[in-house]
C-alpha cells in the first residue's frame, strides 16, 4: 500500500476513534446522517417533532400555528414553540399565557412547589426536594433563556428533548441528592422545572 493512502487511512482511523470516545453522545450517527436544513425533522418524542432551526439560535423563521390556527405554537423554531406545541397537542395542556422568552416561564417571586398562575403549572426551584419528573419543562436562564422536555428520570440523570440547540435534540443532566434536596446540572444549570398540577 502506498504512503499517501496509508497516511489517509490512519488520520480517517485517529479521526473516527476521537469521534466515538468525545462526540459520539452528544453528536449521535442517526442525528449527523440527517439533513440540517432549516424545518428539518430531527428527533421526536410521543409523536411530536423537534425540528432544526439551524445554527442562529435567535433567528425564527415566521410564526406557526395548529392546524385549524385556533392555537399559536411561537416563532417557528425556537425552543418555546416545540414546549408548546408538545403541552398542547400530546399532553392536551395550553398555558394561560404562553408569551415571553423561554427565560420568562420561571418566575423567581414564587415559591417552590406553589403554582405559577401565568403559565398554569406547579414551579420548583433547582435545589428543592421535589425531583423533576418526565414531562417536567426544565427551565434556563440567559439571555433569552432556555427550556426543554424531561423523557427520563433515572437516579443520577436526566434526559430532556429540546429544540433549537444545534444538533443535540436529546441531551443528558446530572442529578444529584443531598439531605433530601434535588440539583440538576452541573456546567450548565436550570433554574427549575414546571409541572402539570393533578
């Protein structure tokens, strides 16, 4: 075998072993095999769609509303409209007021485990003794903010499904418990998570 080809292949082999030991999570096959093009299906969860908005996660690409337009899901694709889009049409849930960046749907002046009455839902606050739970939207600050879907709880994560962050649908927090108190995240923390009242 010559040298150039030889060379090729050992840079293809380190290339591919540093993918599957530091990206091959974050960055699954199945997702980097789509396409990325803007309105792109990217992952789902109980039949409702994360869609790609590409790499500008300010940019919205016009309004989107339910089919007969009764209901406004948000600015298409931003990470509020697929919360919405997911309480209203699989969880049969519409906010009172479903306006406002995603930061805006955690209301610091309330209390922990008491009811948010613009958004409808129970809110706790990240470090309370109420663990999220699946169907929880976690909540984060920032500039705009940001929230997401919980799919699983387990002992020492969780798992949520989010729109507009590029490439990662699905992605994974840590959850910690000390003298009965639950914590979310590390690096990255929310400031809660909101609940569906029963």
């Amino acid at each position: 075998m010559k040298k150039p080809l030889l060379s090729l292949l050992l840079f293809l082999t380190i290339l591919l072993g540093v993918y599957f030991l530091f990206f091959n999570k974050r960055y699954p096959l199945n997702i980097l095999s789509r396409s990325f093009s803007v309105g792109d299906s990217v992952d789902s969860e109980n039949g409702i769609i994360v869609y790609n908005n590409g790499m500008n996660y300010s940019k919205s690409h016009g309004k989107h509303y339910n089919k007969d337009r009764s209901f406004y899901y948000g600015k298409k694709w931003q990470c509020v409209e697929f919360i919405k889009r997911y309480y209203h049409d699989y969880l049969h849930f519409t906010m009172p007021d479903g306006m406002g960046h995603a930061k805006d749907f955690y209301d610091p002046k309330i209390l922990s485990g008491e009811l948010n009455k613009q958004r409808g839902l129970l809110q706790f606050t990240n470090g309370s003794n109420e663990a999220p739970n699946v169907n929880d939207i976690l909540v984060f600050g920032g500039k705009y903010g940001h929230v997401a879907i919980v799919t699983k709880v387990n002992e020492e994560d969780i798992e949520v499904i989010q729109q507009n962050i590029f490439m990662t649908p699905r992605e994974t927090f840590p959850l910690q418990r000390h003298e009965g108190l639950f914590t979310v995240g590390k690096k990255k923390t929310p400031n809660g998570w909101l609940r569906i009242p029963k």
